[in-house]
C-alpha cells in the first residue's frame, strides 16, 4: 500500500524502538464491541487473505478515530477521484437541540436515517449565526 502516514489527532509519540509492525489487510469490517467495563473496544474484520482478523485499542483512542477518520475519508475520496472538494456527505434527518450543564453552551446532534449522529457543542452567539444563516438560505 503506497501511502503517506500521517500522526493521528490525539496519538502519543512513542519513545521506544518500533517493533516490525505486521500489516493485516481487511476486506470488510464484520463486527465491534466494547469491553463491559468501558476501557477497550475491539473491531473484527476478515482479512484479504481470508482469515479473520481483529484490533483491540484502549478506549481512550476512540476520540483520535473519531476525529481522525473523516479527514482520511476526504483524502482518500481526493485520491481515488483527483478532486479535492469531494467529501463524504450524509443526509440529516432530525436536528435536535439541547441545553448543556454550561448555561452558554448548547448540544447541537444531527442523526442520519441509519441512526448515525453526531454532536456538536455552539456557543449563543454561534446559534444565532446559525439560526440567521438559515434564513438566509
């Protein structure tokens, strides 16, 4: 796989000499799960060779996934198509809004039709932009 490495968001530099790291190569993510007390998360998958295959992380490395992979996808979408303004778009289907302990601070989550959601922290002055954008649309 020609590629370029880039550090994850979040990743801690390592001090200690690298290991020959083995390249498993999966074909299709089948499964996840997370441990029952919370501290690690596993993703099964079957691998181009055809055997099955598995990454077990600490928790703690989900936040560095999670803001990592979108900008993966977008590299990889410019890549594969030679367009740097592809990017992966999901259809919202409900925007909710909700109060956080911060009396300044508002939860803003979409939720796409596969239950996927994402949430977001706005500040007032960040909600009112966004409310006049939209009637502005």
């Amino acid at each position: 796989m020609n590629s370029t490495p880039h550090k994850a968001s979040g990743a801690v530099a390592s001090h200690i000499a690298p290991a020959p790291a083995e390249d498993l190569v999966a074909k299709e993510l089948l499964t996840y799960e997370v441990a029952g007390d919370g501290n690690w998360f596993r993703m099964r998958f079957t691998c181009t060779n055809g055997k099955p295959g598995s990454l077990s992380l600490p928790t703690e490395c989900l936040n560095a996934l999670i803001m990592t992979l979108p900008r993966m996808m977008t590299q990889a979408l410019s890549a594969r198509y030679g367009d740097d303004r592809l990017r992966l778009v999901y259809p919202a289907e409900a925007v909710r809004f909700e109060t956080s302990p911060d009396p300044n601070t508002f939860i803003m989550t979409l939720v796409t039709p596969d239950g996927f959601s994402v949430s977001f922290s706005l500040s007032g002055q960040q909600l009112r932009a966004l409310s006049e954008a939209g009637m502005n649309v």
